[in-house]
C-alpha cells in the first residue's frame, strides 16, 4: 500500500464501503530505536524534516560501534516507505471516511509528528501498554490512534522483555490478543450506540 500507487483508491473502491478501517503501517522507518543511525530527527513547528544525508552516513560509519552500522540507501528505502505507506493510509481514511478509524505504532514513532504537523491529521492517541494485557509481552507503549476515544490499559506493568528480542518479526510485532478484544469491543460498542442515534 503505497501513496504513489495511483490506482489505489480505484482498487479499493471495487470493495465494499468500510465502516472500520484499521491499519498497522510498517513502524522501522519511524523508529528511534537506532539510536545514531535514525535518519529521522524531528519535525518542526513549521512542517520542515530534519533527516540526516548521505555523508552523514559516510562519516557515521566510521565510528560506530560495528553492530550499529546502517546505510543511507538502506535508510533512505526506509524513509520513503514509511511515508508512502502512511501518506496512503490517510488518503485512504479521508476518501473513505468510516465511522472509525484506528492507525497503531509504538508510542515513539516519528510518524505521530509526521501525521500532525506534515499531514495536519488529527485525532485520539489512545496509549496502551503490552504487558498490562499479556505478561508474556515486554511493556511496550503503543499508541491507537482513533476519531473516537478508546480507554485502552495505559497503566505500565511489569512483562518480558525479552519479548522483542526473541522469534520471528511477525512474533516481534504482534499485539496481545486481549488488547485487540479490548479496542475492538469499544469500536463495537460506539457503533451500536452510533446507530441508535
């Protein structure tokens, strides 16, 4: 799903109108788990990226400890498919405007700034912790963010760090199960009252 695919919107439209969207863009390129090698800085007040170039990089490489090592294109390929991938995620959400919507990443995330002060796309940031769902799942902020309000466990408890270390990338990146009932049953439940109204 990208913003430069321009048959996008045609594609979707063959489908039935949704009244939930809920989307999950790819967060790495977003991340600031990079530590020096994060090409994505911050965004002003003014809307201006702050993201480091190639001869950052080529500087970088030569004192970074060797298991922190990253490369422009590498990062480069990164950044553009995060914007692409949440540029088409918010076009998507505004042609079709369900009654509601729900865009997860980690509380961290570059994009949150990137939603709000690039694409002027607001909304609930709704923050939950893992852990206080499934203990088996480091702490782990996520925000969900919504056009309605979720009261999601953001209280932060003790769970398994090593969670983020261990198995596959989709075990990396799944959400605990009763967390998705948890949102789930809320977006339920204000539907149904939606339509009594």
């Amino acid at each position: 799903m990208s913003i430069i695919n321009f048959n996008l919107i045609e594609t979707l439209k063959k489908l039935p109108l949704p009244d939930i969207i809920l989307a999950s863009p790819p967060c790495e390129s977003w991340s600031g788990a990079d530590c020096g090698g994060k090409m994505f800085r911050n965004l002003d007040e003014e809307g201006n990226w702050h993201v480091k170039n190639a001869k950052y990089y080529e500087q970088y490489l030569k004192k970074c400890n060797p298991v922190k090592r990253r490369y422009f294109l590498q990062k480069e390929e990164s950044r553009i498919l995060g914007e692409a991938t949440i540029g088409a995620t918010i076009k998507i959400i505004k042609y079709f405007q369900p009654k509601v919507w729900v865009i997860e990443n980690p509380q961290t995330s570059k994009t949150w700034s990137y939603q709000n002060k690039h694409w002027n796309f607001k909304g609930y940031e709704n923050l939950a912790y893992y852990s206080s769902y499934d203990s088996d799942f480091s702490p782990k902020p996520t925000i969900f963010k919504s056009n309605i309000e979720l009261k999601l466990n953001s209280k932060k408890e003790k769970g398994n760090n090593k969670h983020m270390a261990n198995g596959s990338y989709n075990k990396r990146s799944s959400i605990p199960f009763e967390l998705i009932k948890d949102y789930l049953a809320q977006i339920l439940e204000f539907l149904k009252n939606d339509e009594k109204n």
